[in-house]
C-alpha cells in the first residue's frame, strides 16, 4: 500500500499542478493548501517526511538542477550581495529568530532555540523565483535570489548541526564551531569542484549521449553522499558541482544537452509538486505530536515576525553599506533603486529545508515537539504571507527587467557575427571543392541568412503593427509541411509499410526541426 500512496501522491500533486498551469496561478500555495486540507481526510496516509530521505532524494536534484541552470559568470558577479544573504543573512536571522523564541516560548533554552532559529533561517527560494520570472523581475535581482538559495541551505544545515550539537549537551565550543562551518565551506567547494571536474572529463571521452546523461543524473546523490561521508557539506558540493557541469555544458554534444534539459525539467516538476504538498500533509502529525497547540500559537505568531523583520532589517544596510563604503563597487555597480531590496526583501518564504531539518532534531534537544510545530508554523506562514503578496508588491512597485530590448540587440549581433563566421567556413569548405554542389551552397547560405534576418526582425515592430515578417511565414509555412510530414510516415507505419524503428528515428528529426522553429518565434 505505500508503494500505491506514493504513486497516488504524486499523480494527485501532478494534477494539481496541471490546472494551475492552466489557469496561470503559480501551483505552489495551492499545492500546501491543498496538502493541508489531505492531511484532515481520514484514509489519506501519514506522509511523514524523513529528513535524511528528503535532503537526499528530494532537495540535492533539486538544488543541482538549479545551479546546472544558473549563470556561473552572473554569480560570479553577484557574489558579494549572494553571500551576504546566504551567509551573512542566515547567520543574522538564526540570532533573530533564536533569542526571539527563547523570549516567547516558556522553558526554551538558549541553545534550542538557535536550533529553531538555524532550521527557519534559510528562505526556499523556489516559489519566489517562479513568481520573479512569471512577472519579470530583473536579471540581476533574480540571479541574487537563486544563488542565495542554492548556497544558504548549506550555511542553515552547518549552523544547525552546531546549535543541535550544543543544545544537546555534547560540549561543543565555539572554536569547534567555527571550525566545523570552515571545514563544510572549503570542503564541499573543493569536493565539488574536483567531482565537477571529473565527471565533464569523462564526459568529453566517451561521446556516449545517453550514458553521458545517465552519468548526470548520478552525479548530484555521488557528489552529496562522499561531500556528507567527508564531514562536509553536501549540499554546498552539490551546487559548485553543478555550477561547474552548468558552465561547461556547451563543451559537451547537442544530443546530451537536449537530454539532461529533458530529464531535469521533468524531475523538477514532480520534486516541486511533492515538495509542497508534503508540507501541507504534515499539519496532523504535527499537530498530534506536540498535543496543546493554542499556547504555542503566538509563540508562532512572534517567531514568523521576527524572521520576516530580520530580513527586511537587514537587507537595506547589506544593500547600500558596501557602496558608500567602497569607492570600486560605486564605479562598478548602477545605482539600485530602493525597490530591489524591497522585492527581495519580501522574498522570504520558507520551504522543505526547514521542515526536514526540523524532524531531524535529535531527541537529547529539549522541548523537540514544540521546536518541530514552530517551525511548521513558520515555513507555512511565510509561504502563505510572502507567497500570497509578492506578486502584488511586484507589480505595485513596477519592479520590472528591462532585458528583453538588450537580449535581443545582444542576440541579433552575436548571430549576424555567427553567420558571417558559417558563410566564411563555409566558402571555404567550397573552395576545397570535392563533392559539394552549388546548390547545397547556396541552400546552406540561405539557411545561415534566414536565422541572421530572424534575429534582426525580433528588434522592430510587432507583428500585429508591421505583419509577418518573411523569417515568420517561413516558420509557419515549415511547421505546416513537418506536421504533413509526420502525418504521412504515421500512415506509413500504420500500413505496415515502415517499421517503428524507422518511424521513430524520422520522428526525432522532424521534432528537432519543429523545437528549432518553435524556439525562433
């Protein structure tokens, strides 16, 4: 019966998401609303989430996909703003957070109530980066959200390992402390750099597509695995190997691209869905373990404000304190509107971490149930109260990119140059004679000018205003013969007068033709 909950859980998370998509909401709120409402039905199973379970097999693909798709060279150049909120900003909410509940909640040690403060600390960034790329936040703005939370679960889990360890009564010491956040740091940046490393290596060598995305899809579980037997971060392994892989990914063949793009699209969205319904499913058992919940309630209430102040505290001096103290960031950097950081600093929803690091608190912690509520109350209030807003705070202060104009120029020039280099490769490839034909010159020269003209035209006038463009009609012109072709090698099969195999090779060219044309609109 588990093995048939969990498809039901993941077939019901897909559908769910599916009409989200449909009706243009983002899935996320829903999905926990909807978790909580499952949990209160009688026949629906206890899934309790296994902290161990869900860091391995949920949270390492998830964060290594992310880093595949991020920019090496943009974090590169946000690190100063990233690592003052992946670092500087979690060790900053974990004092907030942490002096707050020891206030607030009666009978809570100093030492415990960091614990609750490290496991709330770290913002999942998931939700908040759908909503900034739905409406179109800035580039830079998006690039500080999605390096802060490739890197902040780690700085969260090194912090919570401490306090876990102090509040426990292990007799940690500071400088134990402090060597055991240094150790997980460089650790896990060198282990995944070296795993990164690797791994693009083989890849070069084996000109194997589908064993080279088979070996990617291993690589985020080996890297976390040996970075966790080190006494490193895991976590932090994972995302540099990812960085890495993500930045050498052009250096690799198109048909492994296509399909690593493939397979983590699809795995994301399963991991997504599940994700948040399974936080949702976890109000009952909560609930049920920690037994009285009213007087914890404004507990709750004060702890959920205390990590929504501290980020707004300390965005604005993290912000603007560098700049007017450095000479070098004001010549390298624009100025940034007092908006940025307002947007950024309401991106604070809480996620699967906290919850996972929750029921990973060991039972020597005193008062574990309460910590474990807490943090459930505060992961589903942020999600709910920066979830529920951001958007409207997004299009109040008109926050919005203005990338697509500079894109597109960008693109239109660097294919007008990439042309010019196909035609000179080209005419010299003809000039060695051998058996190429005028013909097929001047259709590959054709080909090479219409994808030039298609990047040009994207920077004029729309097509309801000036009509189609020439690159345009032959789009639709070429979907139309590609749909009649696949129609006719369809008969064919059916026929019997092809086999599948030859079917579904005829397929994969017509589809990547079709992806192309679809891409150029």
């Amino acid at each position: 019966m588990e093995g048939i909950s969990l498809i039901a859980l993941v077939l019901g998370c897909l559908a769910v998401t599916a009409v989200c998509r449909r009706f243009g909401t983002s899935p996320t709120l829903v999905l926990v609303v909807v978790g909580i409402a499952a949990s209160f039905v009688p026949w629906v199973p206890d899934f309790r989430i296994n902290p161990d379970l869900v860091l391995l097999l949920v949270l390492t693909p998830l964060l290594y996909s992310a880093a595949l798709d991020s920019s090496y060279l943009g974090f590169r150049t946000n690190i100063r703003p990233i690592g003052l909120l992946a670092v500087g900003l979690v060790i900053f909410s974990t004092i907030v957070v942490g002096v707050t509940a020891w206030w607030l909640v009666p009978g809570l040690t100093l030492p415990a109530a960091l614990v609750l403060g490290a496991v709330v600390a770290p913002p999942d960034a998931v939700a908040a980066t759908a909503v900034g790329r739905r409406l179109g936040l800035p580039r830079r703005t998006m690039t500080i959200l999605a390096g802060e939370s490739l890197i902040n679960d780690a700085t969260a889990l090194t912090l919570f390992r401490v306090a876990m360890a102090a509040a426990a009564g292990t007799g940690i010491s500071l400088l134990s402390g402090i060597g055991m956040f240094l150790l997980a740091g460089v650790g896990g940046t060198v282990i995944g750099l070296a795993v990164g490393w690797l791994v693009h290596w083989i890849r070069l060598h084996l000109n194997d597509s589908p064993i080279e995305s088979a070996l990617g899809i291993v690589v985020p579980f080996a890297v976390y695995l040996i970075a966790e037997e080190a006494h490193t971060s895991g976590l932090l392994a994972v995302v540099v190997a990812g960085l890495y892989l993500g930045h050498r990914a052009p250096e690799t063949g198109f048909a492994t691209r296509l399909q690593d793009d493939a397979v983590w699209r699809a795995s994301d969205t399963v991991l997504e869905a599940v994700v948040f319904a399974l936080i949702g499913l976890q109000l009952t058992s909560v609930v049920r373990e920690v037994g009285a919940v009213g007087p914890l309630l404004l507990g709750g209430i004060g702890i959920t404000a205390a990590a929504v102040l501290a980020r707004i505290v300390w965005m604005y001096p993290s912000t603007y304190l560098p700049r007017m103290l450095s000479k070098k960031i004001r010549e390298r950097e624009p100025a940034m509107s007092w908006k940025m950081p307002a947007v950024t600093s309401w991106a604070g929803m809480r996620g699967v971490v906290s919850l996972a690091a929750a029921f990973a608190i060991i039972p020597g912690v005193p008062h574990r149930e309460q910590l474990i509520f807490l943090a459930f109350f505060v992961t589903v209030a942020t999600l709910l109260l920066h979830g529920t807003t951001l958007p409207w705070l997004i299009r109040r202060l008109g926050v919005t990119g203005q990338e697509s104009s500079t894109d597109a120029l960008a693109e239109a020039q660097a294919q007008h140059a990439a042309g010019q280099a196909a035609v000179a490769r080209l005419d010299e490839l003809a000039a060695e004679g051998g058996q190429v034909t005028d013909h097929t010159v001047q259709k590959l020269r054709y080909m090479a000018q219409m994808r030039t003209n298609s990047s040009w035209e994207r920077l004029g006038r729309g097509a309801e205003e000036a009509g189609e463009s020439p690159s345009a009609a032959h789009r639709r012109l070429r979907r139309e013969m590609v749909a009649a072709e696949r129609e006719t090698f369809v008969k064919f099969r059916d026929e019997r007068r092809i086999d599948d195999e030859v079917l579904r090779r005829v397929m994969r060219e017509l589809d990547l033709e079709e992806a192309q044309l679809s891409r150029d609109d």
